[in-house]
C-alpha cells in the first residue's frame, strides 16, 4: 500500500500558508481574483474583460493555490503555482516570479488545482434522456427501452443534441476528456453529427465509433471515412477508436486502420470469445476493457499481458444490476482502473459521484472481509488513489497520457480550479480527502481544456445555454413522440 498521503509538500510551504492569500505579483501583471458564482445565467461572462484578459494572454498564472499535480515526480504542493504558456503547462512551483502585462494572473487563494477528469466510458448521446429510466435494471429496462425502443427512434439532429448537452454537462462538472461510446450511427449522417457536438463543445474526446440500427447503418466500415475526413491529425482534442462486440473482424479492421478498441465485458459468456481474440493475435496495447464482470483468471491475466486497461463503472453496475464492480479484482490482478459514469439515463455522471462510489464500495468490502477474519487483505484504496484513477488511470486508458492526467510541465494545460472556502467544506485539512468525498459540481469555478477556458467563476464561456436547452428539449420530445414512448415525470 502507498504511504499515506501528506498534504504538505517537501519542497511547498508550510499549511499555515494555506490560509493566507496568493503571494503579491511583480509590478505590471495583472491579478483576477476569483468570485463566487454569480446570479448572472450561464454563458452571460462574454463581456468580461477579466476573462478577455485571460483568453487573450499567451501565458496564464494560477496563483497561490493547493496543487495536486498527480505527477509523483514533481509532487504536490499546499501552496503553490501552475503557469501555462501557449496552451500548455509550463511550470508548477511556489512563487512563480512573473513581470509585464504579457501574463494574466488569476488569484487562486484557498483553491484547489487538479488536472482535469477523464471519464472513460461515456454514452453521450442519452444526454436527453437523463433520469428517463425510473429505477431502470440492465436487464430488463435499459436493453429493451433505451438500446431497442428509443434509441433507434433517433435522427441526426438528436444525436448532436444528446452528444452537445452531455459534452458541455461534463465541462461544467470538471470533467474535460471522454471516451465516447455512442450506438447512433444509424447514418453516417448521425456520426458526422455526433463529432460535430464534440467539436463545437472543445472537449477532448476519443470518438469510440459505434454501431447504429437499420439499413442505412454503415458500421463498422465507415470508421474509414470518418478517419480520413475528421481525424487526419494527432494534433487535435478530438481522437478515435472503433467499438467491438468481441467480433474478430471488427478487431481486424481496427489493427488495420491503427486505432484502439473498445470493448464492453459483462457476463461469463465473454471469456471464450476474449481468449479466442487472444489466439488470434488481435488484442493491442492500449485496448479497452470496460466493466469486466465476469472475468476467469485467463482473461485478466490476458488483458493485463496485452496490455489492455480497465474503466470502472461503480454507480451504474450496483445500481443497475451489472455486477459487482470490478474494482479489487482488477488491483488484484495488478491493473489500476480508470473510472467511467456510463450513461445518465439512471445514474449521475458527474466524478465526484464516481470516485466516492468506488472509494466507498472498495473499503466496504475489504472491511467486511476482515470482519470475517479474512487474513493478508489488500489495502484500502486511498482518496488519493481513487483522485489517481479519476485523472492520470483515465488519460492512460484514453491512450492520452503523454498529454494530459498530470499537472507535468509539458502536458496540455486541461486544468480544473475547485473552490474550497465554501461553508461545505471550510476549514480545507487534507485536499484528496476533500476532492474525493466531500466536494461536488458546484465546487467546479474555472475549467480549462488545451489551455483554454470553458468554464470561468462557475459559468461556461460562450455557450449559448438557452439554446442547447431548447435542442435537448425538442430533441427529447421527438424522440419520445417517434418511439410513442411514455414521459412520466413524477414516476
């Protein structure tokens, strides 16, 4: 087990410094002091010359803040700063010395700065159908109502109104890369709509390019447009991947074209054809495995010797009868998970939900074990574990680690600033502990993705919020109207 986390830094100072304000900046540099939300609607901070000032500066300080980098090399600091230069993260140390209006400084006094969520499993398309499935089982509810009866009742614009409001949703809540799973590509005209949401939101994101239902479904071949036409470059926030259902010739497809795979694994059933793949030489380095119930000893063992990775997702597997989450049994088997919130239909997506679910179910079980008088049990996960499988667990299953999960200089500055100084959760101890289990959405203040700002003082930039809740609206309604599917509000 690692040693228990310390909140002090060796090279930071001390905690008495937490609760003083950001250390003064040279002459010349501006500083923006970070206020409470306002009563002002979402999308309305357009004509905010403070945030003009931060969009418009090449480099960016974030001043005076508790900084959990997540890179053990570099350590985390109780007070601290993160400058970023050209998009990308270019310096993290106390007292950064700054001069010259060419840097924006942001007072980041009694904040916390995390590298941003990835959520890696994500069907964003349901993004108007959240809560839609009233205390909703895998098994009957979901498969029948959402996969048979709802979903293929979906035209292009719905698909970009689910993927728009599901993105910015995830934005709003500190999550700032997704693996995106959505089985709409009914048309290619539905794929193009969904990339088309991703793009106008700027989340990162791999497109895990899915199935869709009837005749005009070009899946999985038109994975080979959809790569030529909107992912001819890696330097973009948009990446992609192609969905399997343990088909061989979808594996096949993907090591032609060099792109991961995606694969759900729920159900004994799956062991067969997982090992069969395996034979055939078909897994890859970098594939991922999501949920992983039901899982014989040869198909971990063959996912961690490939070197596939895990996504977890505790809320919706207890919730909606998948399984037991895989969490330990994926420690076990020497593999750290990344976290995932599936869909929204039932369960809310946000990661504080996510990481207190996991934090909470692991310990449960290993404590009750020991009550038992089970001998030689794991280590309890730590908050600061699970804050690792939430950032740097999920930009390794994401393939995007070399660019984002840790606050490294380097790295793309996708970067989220928490408040700590509400009466939730003041006096601030410990900031994994905080982060983990006593904070929310509402803690989300400032939200940058590649160096940019989506969200700033609790709203998101230059978003039209009435607009997207009128799409998600009409969407919802035609949706619903074409699957003669009943809306029960109060249900």
């Amino acid at each position: 087990m690692r040693e228990a986390y310390n909140m002090q830094s060796t090279s930071g100072p001390s905690r008495r410094n937490l609760l003083k304000s950001g250390a003064a900046v040279a002459a010349g540099a501006g500083v923006i002091t970070m206020l409470p939300r306002g009563a002002t609607a979402q999308g309305a901070n357009t004509n905010d010359p403070e945030l003009a000032r931060v969009q418009g500066a090449r480099r960016i300080l974030l001043k005076g803040a508790v900084v959990l980098t997540l890179d053990s090399r570099i350590g985390d600091f109780a007070q601290a700063d993160v400058l970023i230069e050209d998009r990308k993260i270019s310096a993290v140390a106390p007292n950064i010395a700054t001069s010259g209006d060419a840097v924006a400084v942001i007072d980041a006094a009694n904040r916390i700065v995390i590298p941003g969520f990835v959520d890696t499993h994500s069907h964003s398309y349901q993004g108007i159908l959240r809560n839609i499935l009233v205390n909703g089982l895998l098994n009957p509810d979901y498969n029948r109502d959402i996969q048979n009866v709802l979903t293929p009742a979906y035209q292009p614009a719905d698909a970009y109104a689910g993927m728009l409001i599901s993105a910015l949703g995830f934005i709003d809540m500190g999550t700032t890369a997704i693996v995106d799973i959505s089985q709409v590509s009914h048309t290619p005209e539905h794929s193009d709509a969904l990339i088309r949401a991703l793009q106008e939101t700027g989340i990162r994101a791999v497109f895990a390019y899915h199935r869709g239902a009837g005749p005009a479904a070009q899946y999985p071949q038109d994975i080979k447009r959809l790569q030529r036409t909107y992912f001819s470059s890696q330097d973009q926030p948009l990446t992609l991947a192609l969905t399997a259902n343990l088909n061989a010739p979808v594996f096949a497809l993907a090591r032609e074209i060099g792109v991961p795979i995606v694969q759900h694994l729920v159900g004994s059933n799956v062991n067969a054809p997982l090992l069969e793949l395996g034979r055939a030489g078909l897994l890859r380095a970098g594939d991922e495995y999501i949920h992983c119930l039901g899982l014989e000893e040869a198909a971990w063992r063959l996912i961690k010797d490939s070197g596939g990775r895990i996504s977890i997702c505790a809320p919706i597997d207890m919730a909606m009868g998948h399984g037991m989450p895989a969490v330990q049994e994926a420690l076990d088997h020497g593999l750290r998970p990344s976290l995932s919130s599936d869909h929204g239909v039932t369960i809310a997506q946000d990661f504080f939900t996510v990481m207190r679910s996991t934090f909470t179910l692991q310990r449960l079980l290993v404590l009750q074990r020991a009550r038992k008088g089970e001998q030689n049990l794991p280590p309890l996960l730590s908050c600061r574990d699970v804050l690792e499988f939430a950032t740097i667990e999920g930009a390794r299953c994401a393939n995007l680690d070399g660019k984002i999960g840790t606050l490294t200089p380097g790295k793309e500055a996708d970067i989220v600033v928490l408040r700590a100084d509400r009466l939730d959760l003041w006096p601030l101890n410990n900031a994994p502990m905080a982060v983990v289990n006593m904070m929310n959405p509402g803690h989300v203040e400032t939200v940058l993705i590649g160096g940019k700002v989506k969200k700033w003082r609790g709203s998101l930039v230059g978003v039209d919020v009435p607009r997207v809740l009128r799409l998600a609206e009409e969407a919802r309604d035609g949706v619903l109207r074409r699957a003669n599917y009943p809306k029960n509000m109060l249900g």
